[in-house]
C-alpha cells in the first residue's frame, strides 16, 4: 500500500528554510518564510496575547468541545474587525477554521459542493498554497495577469482584460491586502472597478485576507474588502490571525461568508458546519478564544492595537530606509517601488540566477521568484542587502 504512494514535490519555502539553518556564514540573512521578525530577528508573543493568555489560564474551568463552526462571540469579533462595526449580522455565516488557510480550503469545498464546475481564477503571481490547493480539490483554475515586471506594480488593464472572461458560477481569489507575494495592491478606484466587473458577470469573489493591519492599518487594509461585501450579494472571505496576532502555530482562522438573505446564509451556515466535521470536527479553540478576548476588552485591543501598529511602522521604515539606500546606490529611483509596496513582501524582480547569486555570495535567502520577507531586515543588515543587490546586478 504505502509503497504505491508517488513523492510529492517539497514545499519549497519550507526546504529554503532548511538551507538557511544549515548554512554555517554568521553573518546570513534570512528574507525567505512569511513570519514577522523584530529588529533582533524574533516572532515575539504579543504583549496582550500574553496577558490574555494569563487572564484565560486562570478563568477557563472547561476545555470541552466547543461549537462545530466556533463560538458565536469570535465570529461577532472577527466579523467586526474585518467588515467594520455595524456590519451586516444577519448576512453573515461564519465559521472558526484552522488558519487562514482551513479557510480558503473550506471555502473551496463549499464552493465546490455549490458548483463543481466553476472556474476559480487567481492572480498571477499567487500564494502556491493557493495553486497546490486548488489542484489538490481537481478545480478548474485560471489565472489572471496581476504583476508588472516593469513598474513591479499592478498591472490593472492587464487584470481587467483577463477577468472579462469570467463567466456567471465563477470564482475571482482577490488579496484583500498585503499580496502575497509581489507586495503590490490594488487602490480603491481599482477595487470599486473590479466591484463593478464582479456585478455585470455574475461571478463570486473570494477575498483572502492574512495581514490585515501590516499594510496600511487595521481599518485600511479591509477598505477594499468592505467595499466588495457592501456590493456584491454573495462573497467568501477567509482571514487568518496567524500574521497580525502573531499566534501563526495556534492555527486561528476564520471563513465568513456574506449570503444576501437569511435563508442562503443559513444554508451556508449548515453548509460550514457539516464541511468542518468532515475535514477535523472542531477547529482548534485556544487561538481564537485569545483573539475574542483582545477584541472584546478596551484595554487588551487597545494594548494590541498598540503593538500592532508598531509591527506595521517598523516594516515600513525598513521599505524606506532600503528604497533610500538604493536610490543612493543606483543613483535612480528604480527600487521606489520597494517603499510603494505594502505588508511583508515585495517582489524584487529579480533574476533566479540573481537569487542564487544573492545566496551562494552574500548568505542573503530570498524565495527564487524574489519575494523578500522585509521583516527579515533591521536597520544594520538593509545596508548590507542593498549593496549585495547592486553587486547582483538586480
Ligand atoms: N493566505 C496568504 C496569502 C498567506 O500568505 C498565508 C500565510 N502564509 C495564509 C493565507 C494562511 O496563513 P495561516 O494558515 O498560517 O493562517
């Protein structure tokens, strides 16, 4: 039995990771996995999920099964945080999902269970996770031009030129923000515009959201999303707490889904639940419980609030400070795309060789299409990587 079992292709950030620990240079630098690091290279624990995790240690009496779709109070807090107060409750089916990703794999079931033939198009460049998924499902997948490799910004005529095949039944994956992994985002204008196309085709959009609040702020980095779900009568959203709680091994995730009467949504309700005990009965609760609490309590949010918004300056400096030192360098502004782009990633643009170069010479470890983890830098070592860019011919 077993033997009969084909080798599936290692993920291939997780085996850079594995290259990066192996690698004896002292002085190597890690841009490769998507976690948030500090100036000393830590993913520290948040100081209000600390407190909370204290606060729920001493109170929690029970740890027996929870609700199959998670407890009602987190679907309220997590709903609120990414369509806004006074959202639509009665729109709203959610369910507690392990990470971000058991959301959009749960999302994809669903989606597959209503329509199983409907094309799910996705950005090109995209999340992998998203491609291998889909492919794991057998759905049909296309992909739309996203990514300008000359400006390293959107290519939104491009975009919209594509997406006007989408048919009636058909799925859009749209980044809510943060794209991962160009760091390149759409604009308002933009997203009202694919609103637009979404309503004249009659296609769903599925919105992944995993770093709301290291963009632009809690609150901007869900602007496109709320203006999707005030438009459009049925959108999935599946959201992760891994980045912007920092709690990325609790696996605390989240599907919403917006339907446009109670009816559908309790079909979807129901629809959830049951796709939650097939897969793994209940998500974990111990992260999403944390998550409840900080939301709910003036002063943990605020505490939160607090920290997560130093996350957010933090790479936004670092955007800075490296566009800064390669305008220096470059004596051009070629690389301001870098301080242009938002959340923990930019595409560099650069060449595979190029990225090899940047390895096997500097010790510098960047994803082969790339992508580098800002969050990898502090303000000694974004000096070093813009000279090793410039020494790379990138
Ligand atoms: N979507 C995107 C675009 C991501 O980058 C990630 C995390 N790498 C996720 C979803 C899911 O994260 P998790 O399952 O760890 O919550």
């Amino acid at each position: 039995m077993l033997n009969n079992l084909k080798p599936q292709a290692p993920d291939k950030i997780l085996a850079l990771m594995g290259q990066f620990r192996a690698d004896p240079r002292a002085d190597k630098i890690d841009l490769g996995v998507g976690v948030y690091k500090d100036a000393t290279g830590l993913t520290p624990v948040m100081r209000a999920v600390k407190a909370a995790e204290k606060q729920l240690w001493e109170a929690e009496t029970t740890k027996t099964y929870t609700a199959l779709a998670g407890e009602p109070a987190y679907h309220a807090a997590m709903a609120g945080m990414i369509l806004g107060a006074g959202y639509p409750a009665d729109r709203v089916a959610a369910l507690a999902t392990v990470g971000g990703t058991g959301a959009i794999r749960q999302a994809l079931e669903l989606i597959r269970m209503a329509n199983p033939d409907a094309t799910i198009w996705v950005s090109d460049p995209t999340w992998p996770n998203h491609l291998t998924i889909l492919a794991y499902l057998g759905m049909k997948t296309r992909l739309y031009r996203y990514f300008d490799a000359d400006t390293r910004g959107v290519n939104f005529a491009g975009m919209m030129d594509d997406l006007k095949e989408v048919k009636a039944g058909d799925v859009v994956l749209l980044h809510g923000c943060c794209h991962n992994p160009t760091g390149a985002n759409l604009n308002l204008t933009e997203w009202a515009a694919v609103a637009d196309l979404l309503e004249r085709s009659g296609a769903m959009p599925l919105i992944d959201l995993a770093y709301q609040g290291f963009g632009d702020g809690l609150d901007a980095d869900a602007a496109g999303t709320r203006l999707i779900a005030a438009r459009l009568p049925q959108v999935l959203i599946a959201a992760s707490c891994s980045k912007n709680f920092g709690i990325y091994r609790e696996r605390t995730g989240i599907l919403l889904a917006l339907a446009p009467d109670t009816a559908t949504r309790d079909l979807a309700q129901g629809t959830m639940a049951y796709l939650n005990r097939q897969n793994y009965s209940f998500a974990p609760d111990h992260g999403a419980r944390l998550v409840t609490m900080i939301l709910t309590d003036a002063s943990l949010r605020k505490e939160w609030e607090t920290e997560l918004e130093q996350v957010r300056l933090s790479m936004l400096g670092l955007r800075e400070q490296l566009a800064s030192e390669l305008r220096a360098l470059a004596g051009s502004d070629r690389f301001g795309f870098i301080a242009q782009h938002r959340g923990m990633f930019s595409r560099l643009g650069a060449s595979p060789e190029q990225v090899e170069r940047l390895r096997a010479e500097h010790g510098i470890y960047m994803v082969g299409d790339s992508r580098l983890n800002i969050a990898g830098l502090n303000a000694t070592t974004v000096p070093i990587l813009a000279r090793a860019i410039i020494d790379c011919g990138i």
